[in-house]
C-alpha cells in the first residue's frame, strides 16, 4: 500500500525584491560612505581644513569610494606626524586607525537599519 501525499508546493517570485534589495543596497553605500568621512574626520590632519575638505568634493557619495585628495594627501596620509595641540588622534593612515576603532560599530548598524545579516 502506498502513502502517497497530494500535496503541492507554490513559489511565487515578488517582482519588487529585487528593486527593493538594489535599493537598499545603495542606500546602505551612501550610508556608509558618509560615516567614514564623518567618522574619519577627527583623525584627518588640519593645518587649512583644505585635507578634510577634500574628503567631501574628492568622494563621489554612495560609489564605495573615499577619497581625501590634494597635493599633498598621499604623503599626509603614509608619512604625516601624529595630531598635538590637543588633537591626538590626527595623523597617518587615518582611515586604518579609525576603521580599527569604529569600523565594525559602524558595519553592524548598517547591518541592523538595512536589513542585513552578520
């Protein structure tokens, strides 16, 4: 004697989900982008500002891509002295130093407010 079921499975495919996770996605990237510049900031040498201003006219917000870009950035950002003057965190590799410090803080809400998971 047989046991067999008559049962049936359905999949249904919503046709929003993909729209909705590029969606979030992007969102998620621009969030992103603006907490490292914002979250960077303290950490950025400041003689002019011109360096941390960079930051925001070099970036192109949400491509994933942070930039502090002037002439002399590059050499700040490998060889530059560590901040004085009551500014101790401005100084070389000044996203590493930060990302150390906030990086996964920052990952993990974006995590939470866009729906992802660790």
């Amino acid at each position: 004697m047989s046991n067999k079921s008559n049962k049936s499975t359905s999949i249904q495919w919503n046709v929003n989900a993909l729209g909705k996770i590029r969606k979030n996605i992007a969102d998620a990237q621009i969030t992103l982008d603006f907490e490292v510049l914002r979250g960077c900031s303290p950490y950025v040498p400041f003689l002019t500002g011109k360096l941390a201003q960079s930051g925001l006219t070099a970036t192109k917000i949400g491509s994933g891509k942070v930039e502090w870009r002037t002439p002399y950035a590059r050499r700040r950002y490998y060889e530059g002295k560590m901040g004085s003057n009551g500014e101790p965190l401005r100084g070389p590799f000044w996203f590493e130093r930060w990302k150390t410090a906030n990086g996964q803080a920052v990952i993990d809400a974006i995590q939470k407010e866009f729906g992802g998971e660790d």
